[in-house]
C-alpha cells in the first residue's frame, strides 16, 4: 500500500440512544457507562436520551428541602433524582439530553475542568449549528456575571450560563453539569426543544413572593428553548441526527451504534436498585 493513500482511521467510539427512560435508569446507565469505561470494557461513548415522566434532577451538592418544593413535585407526578455531577438543579421535560463518558487521559482532552467543558462542548455547538440556530459558547466578560459562576444567586440551572455554555442570542439553552471519577470525565446536560417556564418555577422553593417573581420576570431574558427561534419545531430524531454529527466533526470520530449485553443490562439494573432509587441518595443532603 502506498503510504500517500492510506485513510486515516477516525477513533470509534460507542453511541446510544436510549430515548424516553425513568430517571434512576438514566443516572444509573450514565455512571454504569463510566464504570465500564473505566475498566477499559468498552471505549468512550456518546449517549442521548430523554425522560418519562418529567424530572428534576438536582445537583450532587444541592440541598433538597432548602432549594427544592417536593410537595410540587410530588403533586405534579415529576421525577426526581440526584445527579452524580455537581452544578443546580434542572427540569427535564422537553428536552433532548446528551452524555459523554471518555478518559481524562484521551489525546488533546484538557486536564482542565472548564476547557474540557469547551472541547466536549463543541459538539453540541455543531449541532445547533447543522440545525440553522447561530449558537456560541458563554464566556463572562463582567465582573458581575464572573461572581455569578463563583456564587450562584439561585438553585435554578438555568438562571445564568456559565463558563462555555450553549446560547443563542444572548440566552442559554443548553446546561451541562461535569464529574470526574476513576480517571474518567462524564459531562452530561439538557438541550431545550421547549420551556414551561411556570412548570419550572413552581418546583423551586423562594424565600418570598416578590423573589419568585423576579425569577419568573427573569427567566425568559436569561434562558430559551430551540424551537422558539423557528416556525417549525425540531423533532427529537432532527436533534439526535445533528447533535450526534456535530459530535462526530468536532472530536473527529466514528460513532458506531451499540447495545447494552444482558449481563450489562443487570448491573444497571442493580446500580438502580441500589442506588438511584434509594432515598438515602436523592435526599441525603
């Protein structure tokens, strides 16, 4: 073979859709995938999914009965579940949700927290792209929204962006929350297709009227959903195709489909059982 016509081999990585699942499944598959990785089982992965019924996951670090209204939850037949990654609290509802689990040693991913957010970033950045919305990363250039990354002035994810977000004009529409654990990154977040704005706000606990409804007066300057930018609204299956190419030019690999075995099938299970839906996880804090 003459060395001037060998193609070069994109790096293959594994790609799930898993599509609409109960929330302990989805944290439960996120930190299963890691693990696997981790052992050197499987190579990284790209996964997307969505969320039955309707969730709020909080962060690993968050304060359940300070920051969340639980009897709303409850009362409104929500999910609810504890991230294993940090960062505030976020309403899955219609939305697509992506996850990434790849080593912290894989070649050009940065040691740093925030620029590895930039690289992994990059690939929803493509997709909103493909999709015809001119999305950019969020970089704090005040003072002000510098303090707002160091000390957030609410429990709502989607209050402020931050460090290499996703927005369009000025509005953040997707969050992304990063853990690291057994020399593995694990990033995942929420690509907005629509917003219920009083659905979100009623889930939060305020410590008065006046402040819930600063938020409420708030929200809609500071976060937006795709499909208010369009006269026809994405589809799920448009958003996995695009995000999933976007994926695929910015890390410059092959995303090759792949099904959990049985025996895999059963240790998500366990994690399940044994951790996401227990209330010594989701409410220890």
């Amino acid at each position: 073979m003459n060395w001037w016509r060998r193609e070069i081999v994109k790096k293959q990585w594994y790609f799930i859709n898993s599509g609409p699942c109960n929330p302990a499944y989805n944290m439960a598959l996120d930190e299963a995938l890691l693990d696997w990785h981790s052992q050197g089982e499987i190579p990284p992965v790209i996964r997307f999914y969505e969320w039955n019924p309707a969730t709020l996951s909080i962060g690993y670090f968050q304060q359940v009965h300070k920051d969340i209204n639980l009897e709303a939850v409850k009362k409104q037949n929500l999910g609810f579940i504890r991230r294993p990654t940090g960062g505030r609290a976020v309403l899955h509802d219609q939305e697509l949700t992506y996850s990434v689990i790849v080593t912290e040693s894989y070649p050009n991913m940065p040691e740093t927290v925030t620029e590895a957010y930039r690289v992994i970033s990059e690939g929803i950045l493509q997709g909103f792209r493909r999709l015809g919305l001119d999305a950019y990363f969020s970089v704090p250039e005040t003072k002000e929204q510098l303090d707002d990354l160091k000390k957030p002035k609410s429990a709502v994810c989607f209050d402020a962006p931050s460090w290499y977000e996703l927005v369009v004009e000025g509005k953040k529409v997707a969050g992304s929350a990063q853990t690291r654990q057994k020399g593995v990154i694990l990033q995942h977040g929420a690509i907005l297709l629509d917003l219920n704005e009083e659905l979100l706000l009623s889930v939060f606990n305020f410590a008065t009227e006046e402040a819930k409804e600063r938020m409420r007066k708030k929200l809609p300057e500071k976060a937006v959903a795709m499909n208010q930018f369009v006269d026809t609204p994405f589809t799920i299956e448009q958003c996995v195709n695009a995000f999933s190419k976007g994926f695929e030019v910015a890390l410059d690999i092959e995303l090759i489909p792949y099904e959990l075995t049985e025996q895999q099938t059963q240790y998500v299970e366990q994690l399940m059982q044994n951790k996401y839906l227990t209330d010594e996880w989701n409410f220890k804090k």
